[in-house]
C-alpha cells in the first residue's frame, strides 16, 4: 500500500534529491509539497521547489508557507547551497506555479479532511510550518500517521557544536514540534552524515540515465564542493535519508527516546537533548534513529533515479 505523504521542505541540494526520491517513489503517494524559509528565503525556496518539480515533471501541488522562524530571525546557508539556494543546475523557463493557499493552513485542512492515522509529514527543514499548523488546529496532533523528521543529533551539531541546522533555524517551533504529541520519528545529524557521497558514489551516479540523473548530478557537484570548502566533509545526504526511512526502515536501527529542544542555551540553543539513558524518567516521544545502511541506502537512491528514465 503506497502511504500518503506531504513533504515539507526548504529546498536546497539535498532537498531537492528528496523531492527526487519521493516524485516517482512506489510506496509515497506525494499528496502536496510544503515549503518554508531556511536554506534561503522563501521566494527562493519555493522557486527552487517549484524549478525540480517541473523539470522531473512531477505533478503535485507546492504551497508556499513561513517566510520566517517564529521569534528567531531568518538565517540561511548560502555558502553550502549557494545564493539561489539550489545553485549548480540551469532550469529553464518553470511550467508551474505555487498554490495560493498558505502551507500552515493546507495542512491543517488536508489532515483533518482525510481519515485519521492517513497522512504522514516528512519534514526536511525548519519545522516552522508544522508548528503553526499545530496551533491553527491542535487536533491535526491525533491525526497524522508519522512525522518523520531530519533534524537534531544526538551528538555534535553543524551549525554550532551543540546543534544541527533544522532545529537551530527554528528552536521553538521544533519545541512545539517534538513536544506535540504526534508520532515523531527523528532522523538526526549522527545517522544522516553517515551517508556521504564520495567522488568514486557521484561518478558512477552521474552514468546513471535519466534527468533525474542530470539535475542529481548538476546539484551534487554544487554541493560537494561546497561542502568540502567550507566544512571539510565529503556531501552529506541529509534529507534524503527520511525518504528512504518511508520505502524500507529496515535499512534503519532506531530506539525510543525522549527528545527536548533547547530554546535558551547560551551555547546550545536548537539542540535536541535525546536522553539517550533514560535519567529524564520522561515517558519517549520520539523513534530516534541511531545507524542507517549506507550501501543499501546508494541502492534505493539509484533505482529513484532509473525510474525518471525507465518512465520518461
Ligand atoms: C540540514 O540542513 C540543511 O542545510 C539541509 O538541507 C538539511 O536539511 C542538515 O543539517
Ligand atoms: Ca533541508
């Protein structure tokens, strides 16, 4: 049975290969594509959502959402996605336009609208948009399958050494957020860093055929250099990890574990504080993540690739 899926996204390069996997995936039902500001402002987020979508060809509604964090203000990354956000690609002109509904309030509708436990949020940036739906409508918490998110770690960070770039954009939404309620499944920095796109990964990917292939490749060749530049590791695939959680979590190992957010650390604001002993004696609200299997990972990346070509 294919799952119903909204994305949530503030697209950027490895967003963008998350829409990817998601657009022809066998088990997504990708039912609308969120957006919010994070790797770039939003007009440009959604731009960049909206250019990969008509590239792919990829028929789903995109609704523009928070143009800024809740009491924070915005901080983007352009050194490791660029000034568009999405830099590396040329897209020509883009054949389809954004819904004029805002993301907030479309999730609070659809989710309510469809049967309960039948929609499930897979968020890839700030997780601003879900917080203020769950404040338009507090009862969309009862109602949503899963919400799987890339965001946090249980170790170091990589936007201070205490946080990882979701949640530090937003610390008080992503409180909201991993203090709702709803069943969260939390894909952090530990596991997602583990799956790293080497020179040797991206060349075989690039023979690949296919444009989804092509914009892969434009994108990655953006972003591992700009991730080796400025922080010294090799292209991290960060959100596309929570796509492969929806076609296969055997890929994953997980446990159960209560998840704060820290909002006023000096040096630690926007970490998740994943009481991985159990001393809080709080009861879990989060399914964490703790290793994924990288090899099997480049293999479902691949097949969401070929299918571009093998459908085309
Ligand atoms: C996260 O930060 C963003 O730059 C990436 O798109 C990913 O969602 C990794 O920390
Ligand atoms: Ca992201």
């Amino acid at each position: 049975m294919m799952r119903s899926v909204i994305l949530d996204v503030d697209t950027g390069h490895d967003d963008a290969v998350a829409i990817m996997m998601a657009g022809r995936s066998l088990s997504i039902k990708l039912e609308a594509i969120t957006v919010t500001a994070g790797n770039q402002t939003l007009d440009k987020t959604v731009r960049n959502t909206l250019n990969v979508c008509s590239a792919l060809s990829i028929n789903v509604p995109v609704y523009p959402g928070m143009s800024r964090p809740l009491l924070k203000d915005l901080q983007t990354a352009p050194l490791i996605h660029g000034e568009s956000g999405l830099d590396g690609p040329v897209f020509t002109e883009c054949a389809i336009k954004s819904e004029k509904e805002h993301a907030a309030v479309f999730l609070a509708r659809k989710i309510m609208n469809k049967p309960s436990g039948e929609i499930t949020i897979v968020t890839t940036g700030p997780l601003t948009n879900i917080a203020m739906a769950i404040r338009l409508e507090p009862s969309i918490v009862g109602r949503v399958r899963e919400l799987v998110i890339m965001g946090g770690s249980i170790g170091q960070g990589n936007i201070t050494p205490a946080a990882e770039f979701n949640t530090y954009a937003d610390p008080e939404a992503a409180s909201i957020v991993f203090s709702s309620g709803i069943p969260i499944t939390m894909i952090p920095l530990d596991v997602t860093r583990t799956v790293s796109l080497t020179p040797d990964r991206l060349a075989h990917l690039s023979q690949v055929p296919g444009k989804a292939a092509e914009l892969f490749t434009a994108s990655m060749n953006f972003y591992s250099t700009a991730c080796s530049k400025y922080i010294g590791e090799s292209a991290a695939m960060h959100d596309p990890c929570c796509i492969a959680w929806i076609e296969d979590p055997a890929l994953f190992t997980t446990v159960k574990k209560y998840v704060a957010i820290e909002t006023l650390g000096v040096h630690t604001r926007g970490k998740t504080v994943v009481d991985m002993s159990g001393v809080s004696k709080k009861e879990p609200n989060a399914q964490v993540a703790l290793t994924i299997d990288a090899e099997r990972f480049w293999a479902v990346l691949e097949e969401a690739l070929l299918r571009y070509h093998n459908l085309a």
